[in-house]
C-alpha cells in the first residue's frame, strides 16, 4: 500500500481565495447583483464616461491660464481633481457619476472674477475654497435641498441655458468669430483670418462627430482642429517636458483672508449656486437615465452624493481648480451599462494616468478649444425646453436671466434678475403664500446687492 503523505492534500492557493473573497466583497458593496451588472461592463462604461468628458483636460488649463496661473499646473490639478472627485463619487455615494472642474463656472472664474473684478486668482481660489465650506455646512444642516425647493425648477433651467450662452459667446469672441465694435456692441469677425477658419472647421467638425453620436466627439473636436492648426502653421510645435512639480506653483496659493477682506460674497454666492443646480440637474439626468431613482421619487445617499461634491470643490481649490461639478457627460457611461460607483472610479482612475500625458501638450489655441465652449454652450440649452413659455410669472423671470447673463457677463446678475423678477410676480399678482420664504429672502439679498453696487462693477 502507498503511504499518504501531506503532498497528496490538495491545497487552494491562499492568494486566489484572498482575491475571490475581496471581489466578492467589493461586489456586494456596489451592489453588482442588484444592479445586474458585471466588472467588464462598468469597466468599459467608465472608459465611455472619460472619453467624452476629456476635453475638459485641454480646455480647463487653457482658460484659467489666462489668469496667469501656470499651465502646466493647472492642466496637473484639472486631471488630480477629476481624478479624486470622480473616485470619491463613485467609492462614497456608488453612483456613476463623475466630477471636474466645471464649464461655465471656470469661464465665471476666469473671465468675470479674475479679469472683470480684477481680483488676483489666488484669491479668487479662495472663494472657492470658502464656498466648499459653505457646501459641506449647508449639506450637513439639510440646507442645501430646502435651497433647491426653493428655487423654481424652471429657473433652474434658466440659469443652465444662461451659462450656455455665456460660454458659447466666449467661444465666439476668443476664437474671432464675433469682435467687439463701439458702435454695434458686437460685429462678423474677420472670416479671412486663419485662425478664425480652423475655429469654424472645428464647430463644425464637432457638429458632425456629435449628430453622428460619436463617443467623445468634443475631444476629438479639439484635437482634430489643434491637428488642422499644426498643419496649416498655426500652432508652434513646442512641446513640454513633463515636471509633476510644476504643480506647487499653484497647489495650497488661495488666498482665504484675501476673499474675506474684498468680502467676496458675491462670488462665493454664484460658485455655490450654479454648483447646486449643476448638481441637481446633472444627477437628476443621469440618475433617471440609470433607473436608480427611488419609488418615492427621491435620490438615495443624496446627502453622500453633495458630500462628494463639496470636498472635491475643497480638494480642487487646495490643488488650485475652479469648483469642481458632476458632468451630464456621465450619462454617456449609463448609457453604455454603468450603473455602479464603478463607473466613476475607473473614470478618475483614468484622469490620474492622464496627468502623465496632459502636461507635455502645452498650449491649446483658442481657435482649438474655442468649438467646444460653443458647442457646449449648444447643449446647455437643453434644459430650457422644460420652461413654461406660456406662462408669463415664469417666462419673464426665466427669460430675463437668459439674456442677463451672457450681456452683463455674470453669472451674479442673471441669476438675480430672474430671482428678483419671480418674487416681484408672485407678490403682485396675489401669489406669495405659494412660494417658499426661502425665495423672498434671496430677492431681498439680491436687491440689496444691486442697492450697494458700485457703478463700475
């Protein structure tokens, strides 16, 4: 007879059932079999969700470079931002949708705070920062969804259409589309310039990308058009040395006593404002989209979901980045299956790698990024299908916001005009008990700000 010996005992590798019990348990934490989805199919819906919302890496540094902050850096923070908002996200609250630095609030940033206010970027960061903290008190004290219920959800809408307008016609301006004329206000750019032909190229280049559904068809706008100035010699070819330490130049220079003492409330007003209804929109869209809203009609770990979002704010303003914001571009990895917080960490996982790649760019033109804010603009607008143009209480103040914001080049000013003009309406037409007191006490703080506005602002 053979003897048995303690080789003949078949013995599981302790790696392997290690591995299968994490996978297991990470499984049941993002709740894989309620969602019916697999690690393959988040997977690729979190590459879908970077691949359209990657232009954000190119068209981010380009605008807040014009502040004077370093290039370099700010191209580092705007990948390190999205990458940590869009894992938090996605780890914290298991929703697939990822954050970045927003449209519409850099534009705010850069072109009416730093350059309109001339209030240095340090500070303008610290507003931001500040506003960060405002977001995370508001959260934690249910103040930031009674804001919501406030507001009527049609100037919401409002508000997004404005700043799509906004950006678009920052677009046109710095591409030469349109110039500035004293006469006219604004007049046809010169069409002859090169510059402002390869910015037409690339409207339409996007144009035809996005009505052919195209997955990442802002990005491959950008690049397609930079690919265009490079061959036509528009572009000089300059390349730059990747240096991770570039980033000190802008990462913990907020300057927060400077925003207390310029008392910055209006600034950090707007940031928190066009956040939340970024937010709310965004997560509403994708969410629906997703089939993840509850039978009451309430978005479960809400309160989750605002955290992310404020620390990642906090986060971006200590690495030196404008308010970090969820992006509707998420809706593109739902749609290709994402249905986890999955989706958004393998997004920010892909951010972190680019902050190897996107440094060693340089300098976008603006003829390049300029298609993409048009275009963006473009989509902003979306939500404006939902106003009641019927209904004058609500297409008056809504309209006046759309307008106000583009032609005073505030975000600040729209929103108060329509804030203003919806509690002037619902007082004078007998309406008032109907609205929340919420809404009366922002008009009032708005009027107070137009009372005390100094002329030149």
């Amino acid at each position: 007879m053979r003897r048995s010996s303690v080789f003949d005992t078949k013995v599981q590798p302790e790696p392997k059932s290690l591995m299968a019990s994490i996978q297991s348990r990470l499984e049941a934490h993002f709740e894989f079999q309620q969602h019916q989805t697999t690690w393959r199919t988040e997977a690729l819906a979190g590459l879908t969700t970077f691949v359209t919302m990657a232009y954000i890496i190119f068209v981010n540094p380009a605008i807040l470079h014009e502040t004077g902050m370093p290039l370099s850096a700010v191209t580092i923070s705007t990948c390190l931002c999205a990458g940590f908002g869009s894992i938090l996200m996605g780890a914290l609250a298991n929703y697939p949708l990822a954050l970045a630095p927003g449209m519409g609030l850099n534009a705010y940033f850069t072109y009416s705070v730093v350059l309109g206010m001339h209030v240095p970027w340090q500070t303008a960061l610290g507003a931001v920062f500040l506003s960060g903290i405002i977001f995370l008190l508001l959260t934690f004290g249910g103040i930031r969804q009674r804001l919501v219920g406030a507001i009527p959800h049609q100037l919401h809408a409002a508000v997004a259409g404005g700043i799509g307008l906004f950006i678009a016609l920052i677009g046109l301006n710095r591409s030469g589309i349109i110039a500035g004329d004293p006469i006219t206000l604004v007049r046809l750019g010169n069409l002859h310039d090169r510059t402002v032909q390869l910015a037409i190229f690339g409207i339409a280049l996007i144009a035809i990308l996005q009505a052919l559904r195209v997955k990442g068809s802002m990005l491959l706008g950008v690049l397609g058009t930079l690919v265009a100035g490079i061959l036509f010699h528009q572009v000089p070819l300059a390349p730059k040395p990747l240096n991770l330490g570039s980033l000190a130049s802008t990462a913990l220079h907020l300057d927060i006593p400077g925003a207390v003492r310029i008392g910055a409330f209006e600034i950090i007003f707007v940031f928190l404002f066009v956040d939340l209804f970024d937010n709310i929109g965004t997560l509403v869209a994708v969410t629906e989209r997703a089939g993840l809203i509850a039978p009451d009609h309430t978005i479960p770990r809400l309160e989750k979901i605002f955290f992310a979002d404020a620390t990642a704010t906090i986060f971006g303003s200590l690495a030196g980045t404008s308010t970090v914001t969820s992006y509707i571009e998420s809706s593109a990895g739902v749609a290709a299956g994402g249905r986890t917080g999955v989706t958004a960490i393998v997004t920010g996982l892909l951010f972190l790698v680019s902050i190897f790649v996107a440094p060693r760019v340089g300098v976008i033109p603006p003829f390049a990024y300029s298609p993409a804010l048009i275009l963006v603009g473009c989509l902003m607008l979306q939500p404006t299908a939902t106003i009641d143009w019927d209904e004058p209480r609500i297409a008056i103040p809504a309209f006046l916001t759309l307008i106000t914001i583009p032609l005073t080049y505030s975000i600040a000013t729209g929103l108060s005009f329509g804030l203003i003009a919806y509690a002037a309406l619902e007082v004078l037409t007998g309406r008032a008990s109907r609205a929340h007191w919420m809404l009366y006490v922002l008009a009032i703080l708005f009027l107070l700000r137009f009372a005390f506005l100094h002329p030149a602002t």
